[in-house]
C-alpha cells in the first residue's frame, strides 16, 4: 500500500506524536511545571524549539523509509523506550519517563527515516536531554558543592581587594555585614543555560572535536568562575554602600550581567580556537549554520510505500497508552504509623525536650513529619539533639536529604567520615550499620550519627537510597522512608572515645522506640 499525499502522512505522524504526548502525559506536565517554577530550568522552553528548527532546516536531507527493515532499528529504540517509561512509572520516578520519552521519540525518528536519517537528527534530537530536570537529590547536591566553593572563591577575591573578611560555610562575614550565599546563588542558575548555549556553540563551531569538547565542558568552569566573582563583587559593593547592594532588582541585574559575560567568554574562547587552527574568522562567524543545510530548495521525499511500520507503531503506542493509565491509577501504600509528636521524651535517664523547624525548611525538605529533640542527663552535663525527617512518600522532587551535603553549608568541616556495625545492635530486626562523622567549626566539635531507615532497611550510602526506592517502587508500591540523626558535643578535652560511648549507649536505648514511628518491610493490612 502506498501513501503519496504529503498532508496525509504529516497527518499521521503528528497523530503519532500526540499518541506519545499522551502516553507520557503526567511526566511531560511535570518537566513544564519545573520549567515554570524552578528559575534554574526556565530555559527548557527553548529547548524543542531549537531541535525542532535545526531538523527543519536540514529537511531537505530526510527521506521516509520504503522498506520495513530499514526501519527495525527504530523499533528497537521504541521498545527500548517504551520499557524504560513503564518502569518509570511504576516507581513514579518522573525523571525515568521524562528520558524515556526522548529515547521513545528517537525510535520514532528512526523508524521514520532510517539509520541516515538517525545520523542527520542526532545532536538536535539528542539536544533535548538538556529540557530534563535533574531529579532533585543530584540537584541539591550539586547545589550544595557550588555554594561552598562560589563562596570561597568569592571570599578570595573581596580578600584580594584588601578587605577583611571571614567566611564560615556558606555565611561571608564583613563583619557590619553578613551575606548567607544561598541556593540561588550557587550557580546553577547560569550553568544550565550556558551548559546548552556550549553545546549548541560547540555543535556549529568548525574545528576539530577536542576543541568542540573544550567549548562544551568549559561552561562549567566558566559558570563557577564568574558566579564567584559575582559573590566578590558584592561583597565589595556592600562592604562600601551597604546590604541594599545584595538586594532587589540590583542584585537580580548583576546576575543577568554575569551571565551575558560568561556567554562573552565562551565566544572568546572560540575565537582563540579558531586564531590557534589559523583562521581568520570574526566573531560573528564563529557560530553559523552551514550553507549546505538549508541552501538546498529541494524538497523531502514524502512518499511511503509500506505502512506496515506505521501500523505497527501505532499499536505499540496504543498498547503503552493504555498500560500508563493503569499505572497513573496506581496509589501509594501508606503504612499505619505513630507520629513523631507522641515520641517519648523521657529515654531511660535521658530527660527531653522539643525543638522546632522553621517554616524556611520545612519548605525545602518538604516532609512529612519529623522529630527535634534535644535529651540531656542533668548529673553528667551531656546533651545529645535527635532529629528523623519521615516521608510517607519520595515521589515527585521530595526525598530524605543527606546531612553530608548540608554541614559543610552551616560552616561545619568534616574532619572523620566513615561507617560503624552494630552486631549487638537492631532496627526493625536489622543489624545497625550507620554513618559516623567528626565535624569541626571553630574550637566546636561534634559527634554525628547517621543513617537511612529504609521500608525495613538500614543504609548508609544516598546512593543506595535512591536503588531501593526504585526497587521498593516497583515491588512494594512503597516509597516511604526517613532519615535518623544523632549529634552530641565534644568537649575541648573530652576524649572522642567517651562521645562515642555516649551515642551508643542512647542508640541501644532509642532503637526500640523507632519501629512505631519509622515502619518497617512488613506493615498493616
């Protein structure tokens, strides 16, 4: 069968691609909330409609397939697809489909045009990975890491002005003044954007592939560098004129001057580039669309003799309809629990007494319920501070935080890290393993404790966490799970070994307290 009218066949395939809009309908909503919400990925917009006008440009060079097996490795690619969105929906990991979608539509493209036309849409097709948010415990990592060395490098160069200053974490002391560099300031909200920018610049560059690579990789450095001298900057501005030069549209202005000059450098750097390879090129021939791709009038072939692929995608596309509204019906088991508000206060000898979160970070960590006790033993002067943030789901950005990623912040430096098994210690009917760490800020020292507690599990690694939430999802339908903290003081002449007595004999006490509260691998029908 043949189908020779052009608007019959783009009739078909935008059909195609709405089937497959739909299938990833819930993922897709969420990737656009993201772009809406989150300032770091409001460039997403942009992104299809890059790839979109770069694959319209080289039209031209596309033909449909006429033969069924030259369509068979798209088929592939799709299934591929297809299976990684299923899985993704069954654990709710957003972030999976959002990807599966981009590897579902490159099968699609495949089976449309063939292998050549796979190596034509390539870089715009693979373009797309840069509309993705990255799920939310890498992102806060990330964000974490950059704020800390945003803030000394920005530290380095109010010094380099011959300002005193001192920082602690990510607090810059002036001394009058205080500047706390926070999320937004990280970076992060120049790094996505310049991260696409490079790659695009890097795709249309004429040079070899390693300086093409350079272009691409450098938005990282570049990002850090100019974030930081930012920070600099206004540590020097209000040193001089006061906080009002860190606040309101000035500070919102300096960040779109840091950005236009990143993208400045970027172009620098291609311009020694291309002096370095011998050219002679202006700057604004740096960047240019290559004649050949849209200097050709003539027009796609449109014409299909075999619909058997069609068909066949069709049926697959409908078949994954189907199935991802049965996985959208799917609920969460939220298991039977005590809330932390019943926790007791009085823990053997141990007398204790409530703390409270502000409403700023129960708007970042986004959990459920949570515990901050602080317990002390009047005779002996010791205090330990309990903290559990309980999530009764991990789905959609909200997920258990990990302390290593946030003492650095409040100015804490990690001087020990590393892992403690108790045998003789159990959680739920697990052997205790956990996370130790000595942090230091100043002449303080503390002892922490930390670990996982996981639908029954103890767990140690982030990592990990995010395994078995995939796994759990998928076999359990249970995403819940909760972070457990213990902190005590070191004195400035107390042994290590004594603090770590001290939280090991309160975890034998606390340790039957917590099933009630945190629920285990079995739970209630």
């Amino acid at each position: 069968m043949s189908l020779k009218k052009p608007k019959t066949i783009l009739a078909i395939w935008i059909f195609l691609l709405l089937l497959l809009g739909f299938t990833f309908q819930s993922s897709l909503e969420m990737m656009v909330d993201t772009w809406i919400s989150v300032e770091e990925y409001g460039h997403g917009f942009f992104i299809p409609a890059i790839s979109i006008y770069f694959l319209w440009i080289r039209r031209h060079e596309l033909k449909f397939v006429e033969q069924f097996k030259d369509a068979w490795p798209g088929f592939i690619i799709v299934i591929m697809g297809l299976m990684l969105g299923f899985l993704g929906g069954l654990a709710t990991l957003k972030t999976v489909e959002q990807y599966a979608f981009i590897v579902t539509l490159t099968g699609m493209f495949t089976i449309a045009f063939g292998l050549p036309g796979l190596r034509v849409g390539a870089i715009p097709l693979l373009f797309l990975l840069f509309m993705v948010p990255f799920p939310s415990f890498i992102l806060n990592n990330l964000s974490a890491k950059l704020q800390l060395i945003s803030s000394w490098l920005g530290v380095e160069f109010i010094r380099a002005c011959d300002i005193m200053v001192y920082l602690e974490g990510n607090v810059i002391d002036l001394g009058i003044y205080k500047l706390q560099v926070v999320e937004a300031c990280s970076g992060l909200r120049y790094l996505f954007p310049l991260a696409s920018l490079s790659f695009l610049c890097a795709y249309l560059f004429k040079g070899p592939f390693w300086q093409k690579a350079l272009i691409f990789l450098s938005s990282a450095p570049l990002t850090i560098f100019m974030n930081s001298f930012r920070i600099g900057v206004i540590g020097v501005m209000v040193d001089n004129w006061g906080t009002e030069m860190a606040e309101g549209f000035l500070h919102d202005f300096e960040g779109w001057v840091v950005f236009l000059l990143c993208m400045a450098l970027l172009f620098v750097e291609m311009w020694l580039f291309s002096r370095l390879s011998g050219k002679k090129v202006a700057f604004n021939e740096l960047v240019l669309i290559p004649s050949e791709w849209s200097g050709n009038a003539k027009q796609p072939n449109l014409e299909v003799k075999f619909n058997k692929s069609i068909f066949l995608l069709l049926v697959l596309l409908v078949g994954s309809a189907i199935g991802s509204g049965f996985i959208q019906e799917r609920e969460d088991i939220i298991p039977a629990r005590k809330a932390f508000l019943n926790f007791p206060l009085h823990i053997d000898r141990w007398e204790g007494r409530n703390d409270y979160l502000s409403q700023y970070y129960l708007n970042e960590l986004k959990l459920t319920d949570y515990a901050i006790i602080n317990y002390s033993r009047p005779e002996s002067g010791s205090t330990i501070n309990f903290y559990s943030a309980y999530y009764e789901a991990q789905r959609r950005g909200v997920a258990v935080h990990s302390p290593k990623g946030c003492m650095p912040g409040d100015g804490w430096q990690i001087t020990q890290f590393g892992q403690l098994n108790f045998p003789d210690i159990t959680v739920d009917g697990n052997q205790l393993e956990l996370n130790r760490a000595v942090i230091q800020k100043g002449e303080s020292k503390q002892l922490v404790y930390y670990w996982f507690q996981q639908r029954g599990r103890t767990v140690t690694n982030e990592y990990l966490v995010k395994w078995y939430l995939f796994y759990d999802a998928l076999t359990m339908n249970r995403t819940d799970g909760a972070l457990i903290r213990l902190v005590t003081s070191v004195g400035q002449a107390e042994d290590l070994e004594k603090a770590d007595q001290r939280l090991q004999a309160f975890i034998k006490e606390l340790a039957p307290q917590l099933p009630a509260y945190i629920p285990g691998k079995l739970v209630a029908k």
